[in-house]
C-alpha cells in the first residue's frame, strides 16, 4: 500500500544552521503519526515544508505516492490545524468551515450541507450562525478540525493544537482527538513537545531532537526499549547515572557509577571499561519494608526517605542509599506506605531489564 | 496621587477645579461660535438682539442664510470633492505602504519609513509652497518644450488635493499600519491552506480584517483636509474651499453667517467622529 | 510564487516612491534650486546665496525669524505646563466613564476647523466682544478693550490651537503607567513630588517628547493665529513667506524663507529627539 505520506532525505537550512537534517518517514493511510520533541528541535519546519510554507533545502515530500514540491500550499491535498487554530474571527462557524469549499467554487446549497454535515460529524450541529469567539477553547478545536475535514485532504497536519487549553480540558481533547480521527479515517500527522499527548493518541511516534528523528515507533517501544539516550531521558521520567563498565554477561552488564553504586543492567554493544549512561524509572524501583521481599530484584539497596513529593497518583519518594546517592522512587498507593514519613529505613530493588544502559562518548 | 493614596481635601478640589477651567477654556471659543449664529445682529457680538434662525434659512437681505447663500454652498462643495478625492488617494496609497512595511525586508526601508514620516514635521506652509514651486517648474519647462500650457499644474483644485494628500497620506500610512501589526499572519497562511491563492487570502481575510482602520482612515483623512488651512492657502486657485472661502470672509469683517457656517461644521464633524467611534467599538 | 511575490513588491513600492519622490523630495530639492537663485532680468536667473544674505542681514526678516522660533518654544512649554496635570487627571484619577467622555470632549473640539478656533477667540476677545463687555459691566474696566492684536492674545491661540496634540501622546502614556509602580514608590517612602520626579515624568517622556514635537511643528508653521489674533507690527514667519509668495511673488526669498523654516524646524525637532535620545520612529511611528 502506497503510504498516505512520505519524506525522503528532508533537509532544511536557515543560513548556518541546519534546522532539519535529512529526515525521512513514510505514514501508512489511515495512522495517527506524531512526531514528538522539544521547542525548537524542528518539528514546526517539517510541518511547514509538508504544508508548502517553507521549501525544503534538498529532499522530496510525496504524498499519495506523488511529489509535491512543486505544488503551491493552496493546491496540496494536506490541511493543516494551525497552533493558535487561526480561525477567521471575521466570519461565522459557517463561513469558517465553508471557506475551503467557496474557493473551490462549490455552489451554496451544498456548501451549506456540507457545513452543516461537518458540525453533525463534530457533536456541534446547529452553531453555524455563531461567532467565533462565542465558542470555547474545545468547540474551536473541533471547529478548526471540521474546517479541514470538509475538504477530505490525505493528510491532515496539526501544530500543537491543544497547546493554548488549560489541563482538564486538554486531556479530554486527546481523547477526542483520536476518536475523530477513527471516525474521519483520516491520516493525521500531528506535532508536540507532550510527550502525554503523542503517547495517548499515536499509533505511531516520531522523537525528534535538534532536527533528526532520534527513534520511530509506537509509544510501547519508545517507553520500554529507547535506542538512544535522548529517547529514555525525554520519554517519561527517570534516575540517571554516568559510570563504567566492569563485566560484560551477554545483554546484561554489571557496572559502577561515578557515585560507586554497584548496579546490574540491560544494555547492548557495551565493552567492559566503556564509559555508560543508565536510566531507571521511579516507577520500575519497587519499595519495601523488608529486604525479603525484594529477593527477585538483581539490584537492591537500603536508604532513608530524605523527602516525600506527595502529588496524588503521581507521588513520589526521595531515597538516599549509603554511598549518598539520591534516588526517586514511586509511592504504590495500595496503603501499604501510607504511613511512610521522612527519616524511615526502606529497602528498594529493581531488575537488569529495567536498567537501561548506553555507551557514552 | 492616584485614588488609592490619600491626599489632602484642598488638594483635590483645587485639582478639580484645575480640571474643569480647562474644559471650560476648550469649550468657550466654541460656545460662543454656536451661540452667536442665532444672534439677530448684524454682528456675531453682543448686545444679544433676539434669537433667531435667519443666519440658517434666511433669504432676504442682509440676513442671507446659509442654506441661500451660493458662495458658501459651492464652497463646501468644493471642500466636499477635494475631501472625497484626498480620502479615497491617501487610504489607497496608505494601504499599499502599509502592506510594503510590514511583509517586506528590503534594502533602504529604513530610509523610506523616515521619508514617510517627514511629512509629518514639514510645516504646512512649506509643503504648500514646495509643491507651487515644482508644479510651476514643471508647468515652465513643459511650456519651453512644447509651447503646451497644462492648466492643471497651475494653482487649482489639483494642487489642493496633491498638496493635502502629500502629508495625510502619512497619517493613513500610521493608522493602517498600526491595525495591519495586530494582524496575525496564521490567518492568511490559514486560507493559503483552505485552497486560497494569495490574492483571495489577502481579498477575503486581511482586507476584511483592516475595514476598522481604513475605514476610519477615510474619515480621519477627509476630517483633515475639510477643515485644512495652511497647505490649501498656498495652492489655492479660483475655486476656493470652505475655509478659505470663510477666511476671506473673516478678513473683511464677520457676520453671523460665519457663526451658523461654523456650527454646522462642528455638527458635521463631530457626528462624523462619532460614526468612526461607534464603527470602532463594534468587535 | 517567488517571482509573484518579486511583481508584488514592485507593485507596493510605486505609490510610496511615487508619492515620496514627486510631493516630497523633488519639490523641497525644487525650492532649495530656486532659493539659490538670482534674478538677472526677465527669464534669466543667476546662482547666488543672495536670497540668504538678505534674509540674514535685513533686520526685520532676522527678528521675525527669532522671533517666531522663541515664540513657539513658549508655546510648546505653556501647552506641556498646561495639559500635563489634566492628562494625568484622565489618564489616572478619572475612573470608567468619567475618563472615556474627558477623553472625547478633549477630542471635540479639534474636529473643528482651525479658522472656527480662532473666529471663537475674536468673538471673545474683539473691542466689542463678550469679554470686553464683561469687564464693563462688572465695572473693571469704564470702556471698551481691546484684548486682540497683542503677543498675549496670539499666545492664547496657539495653546488653544495644539493643546490636543500634547493631551493625547500624554494621556497615552500615562494610562500604561501601572498603578502599582506609583504604589509602589509611595511604599517605599516617596513623597508626590519625588514620585512625579522619579517615576511619573520618567515614564511619561515618549509622550512629552512626541507632544512637544508636534506643538512646536504645529506653532511654526501656524499661519492662522498669528494672522487673525496677532498684533499688526509682530509679524510671524509664515505669513513672511506668504507675503512673500503671494503678494510680492517674490518666489526667490520666499523659497529661502521656507527653507529657513525647515531647517529650523529640522534642528529644533533633532535636538529634542538627540537630547532625550530617541528617534524620529519611535516618536512618530
């Protein structure tokens, strides 16, 4: 099947700096593709040269299999949901989401179907006479969407749309996001620097970072198997340590970091006495009372709670090992730690597999 | 000395009382002006001999009103078509130098928006007499070429209005700008994507987006040149406009005419700036 | 896309280089040639800075001259005095309502023809006006006065005549001042003087600076006050220029008297953006 999107060997230069460097992806029909970094990593550029507002410097975009590096941005089949939605405050909802048809010269009664067939499709119908800022940041978004989807692009692009929503109503969007997309059937690429947003919607990712793509893949792979540091140290959150290798035992490797912390880990293409970085999750760190119960974990340490970080599902606790290493740890809400306070003894553990480890320069 | 910190009574009220002599100094020239038009005098001064509304429709000698009186009505006229003219040039002009300013990087821009600016601190005086002089260069050297007379070079209504235009332009240039700076350029990358070409983008997002500021440039900009004196002096021809039909009038020495003249001015202007107002204030 | 755009450009420069170039530079460059000029006889002309030696040497073009200049810096710091206190009061004590409508009726009036504000002042002030008569019959004065016709008199015009264009940049500036930045100054010790000292005039400057610009632009060039309320033997330079211009059509002095007055327009405008260290587009623009 021809891929809905395609960039091939994408460059994109501002004078001396290279803003996107040799890209390449290609987007099944019908996916929900992110791509995921942070401001400035050149997201937006590649967003733009696929919508036609910037010319890359070398590279191909296809879409539908065809180049459309010589097609002016109002004659690509793609659409775009701008950042700031750009709505024209001018008009109503209607003519917002007719726009697109007046200028393909559509007549007037099916435009006024079309629109009124979109707002249907939005959960909005009979809104069409309203103003737009009559509406809500979520009615908006969805307005923003139906004013792409009546044209039926191949791709629709979004920029960060949910960025100016305040945080309730921004996890409620993602949601519905995805569902739209389902029932649009509509390949959508859209763009980030959530990592919650890209993880929730995605079927596939993109991590980006100072114009390359660092890793693609589904959000289980870049959560569970990162390639490389950046996507462990970017993707959720985690205790990292620089050290050196001391044994090498087929994937795992034993290691020591520069605080001397003894640790076994995963790691591939590592040669005793390379300098590494290791990752573990606070959420991978099991906690315990009693060191018994940690017998199956390859690593385990003793430490004092220093701090409890109490944020409802999210909590944390800080624990300092012997050689004064801090760590941080997930707070299980069982009620089994309830009672934990600062200065108590605990044990805590963790497996090889959960310690991811790269070769650093 | 804001509401929130205490001051002293006195302080106040003589700060009041500051306030309100000024008002009542901006508002006495002009309430005189109003209240002698209905003077039944043949003198815009007292004594006060009756009211009445002759100076408006009078039409019998010597209270000719205004509304009877040839030389005033083609006077407005003539401010009235020199207005429409310099309104209409200078928004047009202003619009396209707005767009050139704010889309365009170019080499000498700084230099050009100075330029532009400087009419704004040329006397009136000295544009007027800077633009006879050309003209009339102009007009010579045509005339030593082809032994052809342009008229239109010559001290007339084109003078007036090229005069006029020359620095109410510059006002156009600022009022529009300033509203084409709030423009958020999404919108028209926005219709580009919808399936625009730039034109349209421009034609059916930005243009409507500017309407406010154009629309109340056309006002700013025919206000000014209705109510014009100095440039308008030196490039007048035989057609004279309003206020330089009022002022030959003046220097001869006044009667109430001049007065009801003036009150329908005010009425007229201020309605107009009320209209820009209210036009603004809709969202 | 790129060449359309390149057609665009050219397209939006035309007028403004046009507009620029024919009604602003060639002209003033015109009169600059004709102030340099002699007139030999009929039709020939010779180059000579004779226009600028008579101009500088004949004692009452010099003394209007001066005369003018000092005059409008007088009126420039009298409309600034004058208009300050009252933009601060719209600007920070009038609240809601009472602000929008002291605004407008600021406004008002300057939507009115200049020639209506003067012919306003001569009714007023005229042997025979409302003033005169005023003072009679409140047994000040035995006879008629004459209040018109004397530099005092022109001085209540001009104020009168720019006040506006001090009121408004002022107003302006003042409303961006945060309430809490004065707050803040009397917090810490500041009395009113040394608030408005420190921080109010600090603040307000871009307005003063832009206001006083366009006053003083506005008192030079005035043509109408000066002609209607001033006295016969003080003559302004614009109505030199006039005279000049249109009752002698001697146009070689009176181009020279033009560009005196641009020039000293030029100096006085760049010595007050240089002495507060700003530029014409921030000011203007």
């Amino acid at each position: 099947m021809t891929p809905d999107l395609e960039c091939v060997g994408l460059v994109k230069r501002f004078g001396d700096t290279t803003a996107v460097d040799n890209v390449s992806f290609s987007v099944p029909p019908g996916s929900f593709f992110s791509i995921l970094g942070p401001s400035g990593c050149g997201k937006t550029t590649i967003m733009r040269m696929i919508a036609g507002f910037l010319d890359p410097t070398s590279g191909d975009i296809r879409i539908k299999g065809g180049s459309v590096l010589d097609t002016p941005p109002n004659k690509r089949p793609v659409n775009m949901v701008f950042q700031h939605l750009a709505l024209f405050p001018m008009m109503t909802i209607a003519e917002n989401i007719g726009y697109g048809l007046r200028r393909r010269g559509m007549g007037k009664a099916e435009i006024a179907r079309k629109v009124d067939e979109a707002l249907d499709r939005i959960g909005l119908p009979g809104i069409g006479a309203r103003k737009v800022d009559e509406l809500s940041g979520g009615q908006k978004q969805r307005v923003a969407i139906a004013r792409c989807m009546v044209l039926e692009p191949d791709v629709l692009l979004l920029d960060e749309p949910l960025g100016a929503l305040d945080l309730k109503l921004r996890e409620h969007m993602k949601v519905e996001l995805k569902a739209l997309q389902a029932a649009f059937d509509t390949t959508f690429v859209y763009i980030t620097h959530d990592q919650s947003e890209a993880l929730v919607m995605s079927d596939q990712i993109a991590v980006m970072n100072a114009g390359r793509f660092e890793q693609v893949g589904t959000g289980q792979d870049l959560y569970y198997r990162p390639d490389t540091p950046f996507v462990a140290g970017f993707i959720g959150e985690s205790n990292r340590w620089k050290g050196r290798i001391e044994a090498v035992d087929g994937g795992q490797v034993q290691l020591r970091t520069e605080s001397g912390l003894a640790m076994r880990a995963t790691g591939a293409g590592l040669a005793q006495g390379a300098r590494a970085e290791i990752f573990v999750r606070p959420e991978s760190i099991r906690l315990a009372s009693s060191e018994d119960a940690l017998s199956g974990f390859d690593n385990r340490l003793q430490g004092t709670v220093t701090s409890l970080l109490f944020n409802g599902a999210a909590s944390r606790v800080l624990v300092e090992d012997d050689v004064g290493e801090t760590l941080e740890v997930t707070l299980p809400q069982s009620g089994e730690f309830s009672a934990l306070k600062r200065g108590d003894a605990v044990h805590i553990g963790w497996g090889a597999g959960q310690a991811t480890c790269f070769g650093a320069g | 000395m804001i509401p929130t910190i205490p001051t002293s009574r006195a302080f106040r009220l003589t700060y009041g009382a500051y306030v309100a002599l000024f008002f009542l100094y901006l508002a006495l020239p002009l309430t005189v002006v109003a209240v002698f038009a209905f003077n039944d005098s043949q003198f815009p001064s007292l004594p006060w001999d009756g009211f009445t509304w002759a100076w408006f429709f009078g039409t019998e000698r010597p209270q000719i009103g205004v509304f009877h009186e040839r030389g005033i009505l083609r006077a407005v006229g003539t401010s009235a078509f020199v207005a429409g003219c310099v309104a209409v040039l200078s928004v047009a002009v202003g619009t396209t130098n707005a767009f050139l300013f704010n889309r365009y990087e170019f080499r000498g821009k700084g230099l050009l928006y100075v330029l532009m600016l400087l009419p704004l601190v040329i006397p009136g005086i000295v544009l007027g007499i800077s633009i006879l002089i050309f003209s009339s260069t102009l007009a010579n050297g045509i005339w030593d070429l082809a032994q052809m007379d342009i008229q239109a070079l010559r001290p007339g209504l084109l003078l007036v209005i090229l005069g006029q235009f020359s620095f109410i332009t510059t006002i156009a240039t600022l009022v529009i700008s300033a509203r084409l700076q709030k423009f958020d350029r999404t919108l028209e990358e926005a219709a580009l994507n919808l399936g625009a070409d730039r034109l349209t983008a421009v034609r059916t997002i930005t243009l409507p987006f500017l309407a406010p500021a154009m629309v109340g440039a056309v006002v700013v900009a025919f206000l000014m040149s209705f109510e014009n004196f100095n440039t308008t002096l030196m490039l007048v021809g035989s057609d004279a406009p309003l206020t330089i039909a009022m002022f030959d009038r003046l220097k001869e020495g006044s009667t109430p005419l001049l007065n009801a003249v003036s009150l329908l001015l005010m009425l007229g202007s201020s309605l107009l700036a009320l209209l820009v107002i209210l036009f603004q204030r809709r969202p | 896309m790129r060449s359309q755009s390149r057609i665009a450009f050219y397209l939006l420069l035309t007028p403004l280089v046009l507009w620029l170039g024919l009604l602003i530079v060639i002209p003033h460059i015109d009169m600059l040639l004709i102030s340099l000029r002699e007139r030999i006889s009929f039709g020939v002309y010779d180059r000579s800075l004779l226009q600028y030696e008579k101009a500088l040497t004949e004692p009452l073009y010099l003394r209007t001259f001066a005369r003018t200049a000092v005059m409008s810096i007088l009126a420039t710091a009298i409309t600034l005095i004058i208009a300050f206190p009252v933009a601060y009061y719209i600007a920070k004590m009038a609240k809601g309502r009472l602000q929008q409508v002291l605004f407008l009726l600021c406004l008002i009036p300057f939507y009115v023809s200049e020639l209506v504000r003067t012919f306003g002042w001569m009714i007023l002030l005229r042997e025979t006006g409302i003033v005169s008569n005023l003072l009679q019959w409140t047994g000040l004065a035995d006879q008629p006065v004459e209040l018109l016709y004397t530099d005092a008199t022109m001085m209540v015009g001009l104020v009168y005549t720019s006040m506006l264009f001090m009121v408004v940049p002022l107003v302006t500036t003042l409303e961006s001042l945060d309430d809490s930045v004065i707050e803040a100054g009397y917090d810490l010790g500041g009395n009113g003087f040394s608030v408005l000292r420190e921080i109010i005039i600090p603040h307000a400057m871009p307005g003063i600076v832009s206001g006083c610009i366009v006053v003083f632009m506005l008192s030079l060039g005035n043509y109408l006050t000066p002609t209607m309320l001033g006295g016969k033997d003080s003559l302004w330079f614009t109505e030199m220029i006039y005279n000049q211009f249109i009752v002698r059509s001697n146009w070689e002095l009176g181009a020279a008297f033009g560009f005196m007055l641009l020039v000293l327009s030029s100096v006085i405008v760049w010595g007050m953006l240089a002495l507060t260290g700003r530029t014409l587009k921030e000011t203007m623009g």
